[in-house]
C-alpha cells in the first residue's frame, strides 16, 4: 500500500464549486448508495457543489439511475474508469474526498487524497480509522447516512480551515514511501 509522492502531490482544484471527489470500484462494498442518499438528504445546491465519481463496476448502471431518481443529475458528474496516470490530477482538483465503505482493510485511496493535502470523509468500516484523524478529516459509522450527510455538510463550509500541508505532512510521516519502508 505504498503511494507514490512524486506523483500524488498537493494540488489546486479548478473548479469554483465545492468538489467533492470518490475514487473506487463501483460496488456495494464501496457505499456509493449511502453517498448517494446522503446527497438527497443534504440537498445542496447545484450551482455550488459537484461530486464526482470516478471508477467502475457491476454497481454503476443501478447508482447512476438512483442518481437521476434521486435528482441529483445535475450534481453528480460519473466519470467512467480512470487509468493510474489520470488519477493524481482528479485528486488535486477537488476539495474533499469522500468514500463511505462499508469495509476497507486499508484503503489506499483515502491515503492517495492525503498525499494530495485533501481533507476526507471516510466510514469507521476497518482501514480507515488507520488513515482518518482530527488533521485530515472525519469519520462516520457505516450506513448512518443523516451522519454523513451533516459531515459532508460541516466539511463543505469549513475544507479551507484543513490545511494541505498539514495535512500533506501528516501522510509522508505515515504513508510516503521512506515511512513505509
């Protein structure tokens, strides 16, 4: 589980809405459901915030169509799969990640955004209490979708006071290659 910090480095996102960003093999195991209902709950405004979804799998066509049901077309952007090479960029252009698993044995992903000085939002679901801390983001409990939607929330209105250097610092202490090795 080592991330390369050559290559997953600090990053500016582009976009003048609040990105959130969720990398992962779309699946049940992953929580794109909860995200999803989560979403519904909060309600944000479309002109304001985007999530995007990178990422493939046997889930996709049913979640995009949970999507649009939902009415979240115009807030949820699906970005289909995404190479190794891509990855990185999408990391930095975004201001939050957000994956609600419902298991994770590490969870490499969440370690990836780190690398990239992004605050996250993951689940208390096995990997992620090694990664998540109070410098880098918050915890949820699997399927409390009314948690995670407020988590989301508070995050959206205060990413800015998550520091990427911080943040960033706290992963090569942990995760860079020379820590891991």
């Amino acid at each position: 589980n080592v991330v390369d910090e050559r290559v997953f480095a600090l990053g500016q996102p582009n976009s003048s809405k609040t990105v959130f960003f969720t990398l992962c093999g779309i699946s049940e195991q992953k929580g794109i459901d909860h995200l999803l209902d989560a979403i519904a709950l909060w309600n944000p405004p479309a002109d304001q915030f985007e999530f995007r979804i990178g990422g493939d799998g046997p889930q996709r066509t049913a979640y995009q169509a949970k999507a649009q049901a939902l009415g979240l077309a115009d807030r949820v952007r699906w970005l289909g799969p995404v190479s190794r090479a891509r990855a990185p960029a999408l990391f930095q252009d975004c201001h939050i990640f957000v994956m609600p698993s419902r298991h994770e044995t590490f969870g490499v992903v969440y370690a990836e955004a780190i690398a990239c000085g992004k605050p996250i939002i993951a689940t208390r679901c096995g990997g992620p209490e090694s990664i998540v801390n109070a410098i880098n983001g918050r915890l949820v409990d699997v399927g409390d979708v009314p948690a995670l939607a407020q988590v989301m929330q508070d995050m959206a209105a205060n990413w800015h006071s998550y520091s990427p250097q911080a943040i960033r610092q706290n992963f090569e202490a942990r995760f860079s290659r020379y820590a891991v090795v």
